[in-house]
C-alpha cells in the first residue's frame, strides 16, 4: 500500500512538471507569434547583410607634355555575387557566359596556369610560382609531379562534386575554361562580401544581351567601371609595365594594406613602381539580402577616391623617333650580321639626369600582355622581346670606357695631358702570352688624339699605369658598375675587376687591367648607365639620380602632389674627385672624335656641336657597337647611350642617336 501511494506520489510530481514545461513552452511561443512576431519576420526576411568594395580609377601615366601613356577608359564589367547564385548553377552560368563572349570576341579573367592546346592539355610557361602552388597541398594536393591531365582531373573533381552537372558534358576545352572560372573565384576570395569579377571590358551590346536574359542568370551583374589601355601598346612596354592579378604571396603581404584578392596591381615598370600612388582608395557599401538571396538595399559607406597621376620625364615624340630608329637600324645591321636581334638606347637630359626616351628593341604589345598564348608566344621567342635592353641588360661597352680611363689617369697623376705613348699597332708588354693589337698603326699620341682615334695601344699602357684600383673608383664615381637609381627595375651591371674574378672562380691578373681599360675583359654595362656616365661628364663630373618620374598631380591633374625637383643627387659624395682641367681634356678628346675621329663621317658637319665616343667590343658573335654623345658641346642638353650586341658596323648605332638629336634640337 505505502509502495502504491509513493508511486502515485511521484506520477503526480512528473505530470505537474511536464504541465510546467509545457505552459512555459506555450508562452514562449504565444511571446514569439505575437509580442516578437514581427521583429523576428523582418530578421527572417533580412536574413543577411555584408560589405563589398566599390572599384576606383586608377591614375593615368603621361609623359612630361601630359600626353597620355597609360589611361583609363569607360567599360562595363561582369560579376558574379554569391549571396544571388546557388552551388548548383555557377558552373552552368559560367559556360554559357563563356560561350556568349567568345562569340562577341570579347575576353573573360582567364588565370589557370594550364592551357588547352593542340588536342592537349599544358602548363603554361612562365607561370612556375602559381603551378607549384596549384599542385601543392594546401590546394589540390596531387604532388609536384603532376602532369596537366592529373591536375584537370582534381580541378573536376573540386569543382563539379555537388554541382548538378558533370564534367563530361562539356569538351575539353570548355572545360579548362570553366575550371579557370572557378580556380580564379577560389584564389580571388569570393565569397559574399567578395564579389568576383568574371570580365572587366565588355561592351555595351554584351551587357544588353545579359540584362535581357537577366532571369536566367541569377547572380550576374553588370557595372560600368574603368579598365587600362595603352595608347601606343608597343612604344615603351618596357617601362610603363601592365597590371595583373595579385599572387597568394603578395596578398599575404599586402591585405594589412587593403588589398583584396580580387584587386590587380602593377607588376613591373611604373606601374609597380608608383603603384601606391597610382592605386587610388577603394570605397565602400554595405547590401543587405532577403532570406531568398534577393538584394533589399545598398548603401554606401565610404566613397571611392581616384588615384593620382604621374607625368613621366619622358618626351613621347623624342620616344617615338629613338623608338623607331632603334628598329630600324637593328633590322640593318640584322640583314648584315644575323646574330644582331635587338638593342638599346636611352637619352637623359644633363641638367637633372631626367629621361628624356629610352627604348628597348625587339619590343612587344601591352595591349596583349595579359593574353596567356600571346604570353606564351613572347617566351617562345628566341629574340627575348620581353627583355629590357635599356634599363635592364648590360652589356660589353668597348672603347666608350676610354673616357673613363682617361679622366682617372689625368687625376691620379698616371698621364698628363701631354703625355705621348707610341702605337705600333700591338701592345705587348705581356707578349708571348698576352698581345692586343690596335685598328691603326697611330704613332706618338697624346690623351686627345688617343680617344679620338681611339687608340688601343695607348690606353692599355695608360690603364696599366692607372692600376684596376683606381680605375674601378673613378668607374663607380661616373656611373658604371653601379645602379642608375632609376625607378624600374634595371641590372647593376659589371664592372671588371678582382671582385668580378673572384666572384667567378678566377684570379686577377695585370693583364686583364689592360684588356678592361679598353672597355674588354668582364666589363658589361646597360645603356643606362652608358648614359649616365656620359651625361656626369658632360656635367662637369656632377653625377644626379636618373629618374623617369617628373610629378606627381591629382586625378583632375590640377593639384601638384610631389615632384622630383631638387631630389637628384645619386649621394653627399665630393665632386671635385675631378679637376676642371681633367675634365676639360676629356671633353676636347671626345669632341675631336666627331671632328677629326672615328665618329667624323656622320657628325663632322653636324648643325649642332656635338662630343662623342664610338666603341666596338669583341664578344661571342658579331661585334658589339656602341655610342655615347653629349650635345651641344659648349652648353650640354642631352647626353645619348645607345648599344647594338653584335651590332658588327658602329654607323648603325651612331644614326640612331643622330636621329635623337635631329629630333630634339626640332622639338
């Protein structure tokens, strides 16, 4: 009996429990339909809110005159939002999107490094840094050994599990450029608040054709926006540089500063030089979603800003005559010796070592530079277009050093200005293992006439006499062997000496000083620095910064932002390393080698007094041919650089800078 009243006993206390929960349950949800209801309905709808970035306008890169090198015009671009798109439909929205532009001959972002060629799939050249990481285990895990096949088969398997359709509904072809789309979507971020840009140059009539089939592309929208171009693709590739997706690497080190995955950036030349200040600031805008994905409301919260715009040192009709000479006489001396491909020149201007052009032959299309078979096509080329002649490659200079060598001797004491050295056409002090023969059987000849007719037997006794040590010294203190300080990426060159031999296993010998001073031996130097060098002479010994950059404005180009005036001396170092006198002789040589010299054919009646040296350097192939050359003579303007490798005939480099000239003293 006591069993059956306590089992009564606890029934009673679970059912008054039960009765509790129950009558708490009921009024949480009468609160919830009818106190909170229409609170939480609106959450519902809502559902989610997130930020997006809005694109700004890159600033414009002009030249010194504010003729537009590269600038910006209007376009419409395409992008996918995720917060609008199911799993199960991007792949198809992305073939069909696919198929729409190649049938307008239109472009999409296009970044797999593995292309569709010849009935096969490739990796892309040039693309090893974005392959190793395709393959790496924090992405498809399929080892480095992979061949493309095996990685298209992972990208399949990525992005087509839970899609809705199957890889094997498309070709091969379409189905690299599908996998490209999402590769691109994955590396960019994309993600709610980060929309991704399918193309961002289409034209108008594209973008109709999408608003009108807007239904069957959830997702897909369409923005005007702004996109580079190039206004001469082929002037001064070189130097201007492109833009590019960023790298996983250079997002890691970048997204503290604001980047975003989706965000291009300048990948060399100015464009990556000045890309801070070209950059601009993007704005901002929060969008808020319904719980069917639909958008209810944008809002900006941060306006964009435009970048600023850089005016370039660089005369672009000066460019354009140094350009096209260039090409010219290469394809000459081309159809005389066939190892002669390309060249460089560059011109400064003496009262502030600014560039006045700079070209680099063979050259290539800006315009085309981010299509990846024309890129491929480029480092397929045996010619090496993408390679800069001009800042960027050094090269066996030849007598153009015997400037050098004469300024350091006079200073140092080795030989005075009357100092005569007798040429029987060899030197050979270092016989029988060393003789160096000379073009001329010269006679007595002093410091003048040596570098006039360029005299070998004359220079290797005063390179002799001078030492390496000091010749080095006075090489560095003008310019060779040592950066320019130009903003682009350019080679800091060779300058021959114990530290070049040793760096290449060797030793230095008493003979390799005379065969440097004759501009041989492991000397090689850029154009660039040719220009500099010769530039410091014709300015007294005062050597200053070489530099493309003139100002910088505002978009509107109406406000100076920051200008390059007064920032121009390479260091604090003391110039009067060379007396005026030194100086003086040198000067008098190098204008005697246009009067009554090597160089007299072409400049001996030239409208414009001008100083000059001609150099041929013995190399691997044809002879290089060089030319440096200041102008006007008694009040130095322009100071000119070119090199021919394997150029062979000195003529040819000598009438590109004449056409400089004619050029300049015209303008």
């Amino acid at each position: 009996m006591r069993l059956w009243k306590k089992q009564l006993s606890r029934k009673k206390v679970c059912m008054g429990l039960l009765i509790l929960v129950c009558g708490i349950f009921a009024a949480r949800l009468i609160e919830w339909q009818f106190v909170d209801g229409r609170e939480l309905s609106a959450l519902a709808e809502q559902s989610v809110s997130t930020t997006q970035s809005i694109p700004t306008a890159r600033g414009e890169i002009v030249d010194i005159n504010g003729v537009g090198l590269a600038t910006n015009k209007i376009s419409y671009e395409i992008r996918f939002n995720l917060g609008e798109m199911s799993a199960a439909s991007i792949n198809k929205i992305t073939g069909n999107l696919i198929s729409l532009l190649k049938m307008r001959g239109e472009s999409w972002n296009d970044t797999l490094p593995i292309l569709y060629q010849n009935g096969e799939y490739e990796f892309q050249a040039g693309m090893e840094d974005e392959l190793t990481y395709l393959k790496s285990d924090q992405f498809l895990k399929v080892g480095q050994d992979a061949d493309p096949q095996t990685c298209i088969d992972a990208l399949s398997k990525r992005y087509f599990a839970g899609s809705g359709n199957n890889a094997s509904e498309y070709t091969p072809e379409e189905l690299r450029n599908i996998l490209s789309v999402r590769y691109g979507m994955t590396m960019s971020g994309f993600s709610l608040g980060v929309p991704y840009v399918f193309s961002n140059k289409v034209s108008q009539e594209t973008v109709a054709i999408i608003s009108e089939n807007s239904d069957d592309l959830p997702g897909v929208s369409t923005q005007i926006t702004s996109v580079r171009q190039y206004l001469e693709p082929t002037l001064m590739p070189h130097i201007l540089g492109n833009l590019g997706a960023l790298s996983e690497k250079q997002y890691e080190s970048l997204k503290s500063d604001g980047y975003t995955l989706n965000d291009t950036i300048g990948k060399f030349g100015i464009e990556a030089a000045m890309e801070s200040t070209l950059r601009g600031c993007a704005g901002e805008k929060k969008i808020e979603y319904n719980s069917n994905g639909e958008v209810q409301q944008e809002t900006v919260t941060k306006e964009p800003q435009a970048g600023n715009t850089v005016f370039l040192t660089i005369d672009s009709k000066v460019q354009k005559v140094a350009a096209d000479s260039l090409a010219k006489n290469v394809q000459a001396a081309h159809a005389t010796v066939k190892d002669c491909v390309g060249g460089g020149v560059v011109a400064l201007r003496v009262s502030d070592f600014s560039v006045l052009a700079a070209a680099s032959y063979p050259t290539y299309d800006l315009s085309q530079y981010s299509n990846a078979s024309y890129f491929d096509s480029l480092l397929k080329d045996s010619t090496n277009p993408q390679v800069d002649r001009a800042f960027g490659s050094a090269f066996t200079p030849g007598s153009v050093f015997k400037p050098c060598v004469a300024l350091a001797a006079l200073q140092e004491g080795a030989i005075t200005d009357t100092t005569k050295i007798v040429c029987n056409h060899v030197y050979d002090r270092f016989k029988p293992s060393l003789i160096l023969t000379c073009m001329g059987w010269h006679g007595p000849m002093d410091v003048r006439s040596a570098l006039a007719q360029s005299c070998n037997v004359f220079f290797c006794e005063t390179g002799y006499r001078l030492g390496i040590t000091s010749m080095d010294l006075y090489a560095k203190k003008l310019g060779l062997g040592v950066k320019t300080g130009v903003e682009i990426d350019e080679t800091e060159g060779t300058l021959a000496g114990p530290e070049s031999r040793t760096a290449a296993g060797g030793t230095w010998y008493d003979g390799d000083t005379v065969q440097a001073a004759i501009g041989q031996s492991d000397n090689q130097f850029s154009p660039a620095q040719l220009a500099d060098y010769v530039a410091t002479i014709a300015n007294n010994g005062t050597r200053k910064k070489v530099h493309l950059v003139d100002h910088v404005t505002d978009y509107s180009r109406q406000n100076t932002v920051s200008s390059t005036e007064g920032e121009n001396l390479v260091d604090n170092s003391d110039y009067s390393y060379l007396s005026a006198e030194n100086l003086k002789t040198v000067q008098e040589g190098m204008r005697e080698v246009v009067t009554s010299g090597t160089a007299r054919t072409l400049f001996s009646n030239y409208k414009i007094a001008i100083a000059a040296k001609t150099g041929t350097a013995e190399t691997n192939g044809s002879d290089n041919v060089t030319f440096i050359a200041y102008a006007p003579y008694d009040n130095p303007q322009i100071a000119v650089a070119v090199v021919l490798p394997h150029g062979a005939t000195g003529s040819y480099a000598q009438n590109i800078a004449k056409d400089i000239f004619d050029a300049y003293f015209q303008s």
